[in-house]
C-alpha cells in the first residue's frame, strides 16, 4: 500500500452523524432518501436519476469509489448557487465535509481547470456557513498523469488559496486512491 494512501475507513463510525447533521444544517427542509449502502440522497435530486441518466450513473460510480472503502455521503441538492450564474452547489456531504466531484480524462491544464471549479463549488456552499469553512474536491483521473504532477498542479492552483480541505484523487488505471490535505500542497510550493 502507498505511504501516502490514506485509510477512509477510520471515519466510518461518526461519518454518518457528521454527514447528516451537515447537510440537514445546509439544507434544513430537504428529505434524505437511502439509496444503498452508505449513500443518501436529497430527494429532490432524485428526479436526476430518471432526467439524466448517464450523468445519474457516473455520479454514482464515483461516490461508490469511496462508499466501498467505509466513507458516508449525501447527495446534496443540485442548486445554483445564489448570485452565481451556472454556478451549482457541491455535490454531496462526504463524511461531515462538503465534496465536489470530478471525473477528469484530459490533460494537467483540464486538472487544473476543474479542480479550480470544484474548489469553487465547494467555497461557496461554506461561505457563509458558521458551522464549517472546510471543503474538498474529489477527482476520478482516467489519464496519465503522474502523482507528482498531479500533486503539482493542484499546489500551483492553491497558491493564493486558504480554505482547510483536501484533494481525493482517485487513480483509475492504478485503483489507488490518495488523500492530500490542501495545506500539504500547499507547502510543496516552492520546494524544488
């Protein structure tokens, strides 16, 4: 096992409480719906599931990347985001943590460029949360690009950035799955 893989499995116990009261505080009048094991979703997203169906099944597959290893998510609300044009809300509550997801099979710059729109999804669900600043993206990398690239790039996109989350990425080639803190990447910067 990878020194830098982090177990997922730890946060099992209390991801339920955590998830629940998370999204209930973001999304007080919404019902959760159990879907399978450790997945819940909001019921009016629900209708995403027979509207779009392939988006439906790749959101699912991705989340199952995680559920599989012990983690507890809620599919939060597809909801723009206010004063945002096009603009949605982050996918779901992962373990009490607010998680925007992104599969990716292009290149460093479509890494970049999405985790910078994931990143963004997720600041302003928390923005004006009292309860919570913290946020994280997860990526699902179809392509070829190395673990220190990676972790490169998104330092690089970082750089002026100062929220407490992590980057979950998800190898698909290799099925390894690696959790790096923001302030870890952050501190690569400049190291050469």
């Amino acid at each position: 096992m990878p020194t830098e893989q982090r177990c997922l499995n730890d946060k099992a116990p209390t991801g339920c409480q955590k998830s629940l009261a998370l999204a209930s505080a973001l999304f007080p009048h919404e019902q959760w719906i159990f879907k399978e094991a450790n997945i819940w979703v909001a019921k009016s997203r629900l209708v995403e599931e027979e509207r779009e169906p392939k988006k439906w099944e790749r959101e699912m597959s991705q989340v199952r990347i995680l559920t599989e290893r012990g983690s507890v998510a809620y599919f939060l609300p597809e909801r723009s985001m206010q004063g945002e044009n096009g603009n949605l809300c982050a996918d779901l509550v992962l373990n009490g943590e607010v998680v925007e997801m992104k599969t990716i099979s292009g290149t460093r710059t479509t890494l970049g460029g999405k985790f910078k729109h994931g990143y963004k999804q997720g600041a302003l669900l928390v923005k004006n949360c009292t309860f919570t600043r913290k946020h994280s993206v997860f990526i699902r990398l179809l392509s070829d690009i190395s673990i220190g690239s990676v972790k490169a790039k998104i330092a690089g996109e970082l750089k002026y950035r100062h929220d407490e989350g992590a980057l979950i990425c998800y190898f698909e080639k290799t099925g390894e799955l690696y959790i790096w803190p923001y302030d870890e990447l952050r501190s690569i910067i400049g190291k050469k």
